[in-house]
C-alpha cells in the first residue's frame, strides 16, 4: 500500500520503489539504473526458442546492452548448454544483472562485460552464433513526448536513440560481422 501511494503521488514506477520486477519466470532487481523489462521483449525470448528449437548445439549468444540481464538470463536458464555473454556499458547494470542471475539460477553459462555493445568481446570474434539486443530506439522529439514515469526515471540512455532513433542500431548492425559467425544471427 505504501509503495501504491508514493507511486500516485510521484509517479515512480513500482518496480523502482521495490526494487523488484518480476519477468517471466524471474524475480529481477532493478534500479533507475537499468530499464523495467517490458512483456514486449518476451518475444524475442520466443523468437529465438522457436529458431533454436531441438537444438542441443552448444551455441555461443550475446545480450548487448544487457541491462537488468532480463534477456540473457533467460537465455542461459532455458539453455543450459549455451554460453552466453553479456554487455553493459554500465558498471552499475552490469552489477545488478550479475546479481540476478545468481539469484535466479545456479548456472554458470552467463559471463558480464563492462564495456560499449561489441567492444568489450575482442576475443570472440567471429565465435558468436547469435547476438540479442534490445537498443535505444527513441528519436529525440519522441523522447521528449514520453509519459513523466519514463522520461524521469528509467535511464536515458537505455531509451534515447540520438535524432532518429537509429544510432545506436546503426552501430550494432555496423559491427556485427566481425563478431558473428558465417551464418550467425542478430535480432533487435
């Protein structure tokens, strides 16, 4: 009831005033460092079941941008045989996202990486089977238009996607040749 009526009187999200968001089958900690996982990226969870389905390669993914870690946690609990890594241009989100996947699961198929998209994955290049993010894609006028519980809570940089929208697609679309293998996927 207490986070209800401070929610109401200052229009911070829920998930900040606890702390907590629940995503599929995970408890996650969130803080206005990271972005509240939305049901909308639940898809790209079934997407890539779908694509991989009797898979049982072992395949390498990455979750750029990981935020919360919401996608590649989920990733690495539905398939135990995967190695997946995960970027963050944070410290903070890259800490949270580490917390949660020890929290949800006692895997160890989930490695964090402090850096921008790509960059901190010199030494996979060419590894990657699939790659997963889900950018800033706000154009600036957009943005500007947000309701107040997202323009003034959820970090900026993981919504504004520069003027149209398209930098920060742009420069993971750019690089992803040198990361991902022959036939290697990227879903955004």
């Amino acid at each position: 009831e207490y986070f209800w009526e401070k929610h109401l009187s200052s229009s911070i999200p829920i998930q900040y005033l606890g702390g907590i968001s629940y995503w599929r089958e995970l408890k996650l900690e969130v803080s206005n460092k990271v972005l509240i996982p939305r049901p909308e990226t639940e898809l790209m969870i079934e997407i890539i079941t779908k694509r991989f389905k009797n898979n049982n390669e072992k395949i390498t993914f990455v979750d750029l941008g990981t935020g919360s870690g919401a996608i590649g946690i989920a990733l690495a609990m539905l398939n135990p045989k995967w190695n997946g890594l995960a970027t963050d241009i944070d410290k903070n989100a890259i800490e949270i996202a580490s917390r949660n996947f020890t929290k949800n699961s006692n895997q160890s198929n989930l490695k964090f990486y402090l850096g921008n998209w790509w960059n901190p994955l010199v030494n996979f290049k060419g590894e990657i089977d699939l790659a997963v993010a889900n950018p800033p894609y706000i154009p600036l006028e957009t943005y500007k238009e947000l309701p107040k519980e997202v323009k003034k809570f959820e970090p900026k940089i993981a919504l504004l996607g520069g003027e149209d929208g398209l930098e920060q697609i742009n420069e993971i679309v750019r690089y992803a040749p040198f990361y991902l293998k022959e036939k290697g996927l990227l879903l955004i």
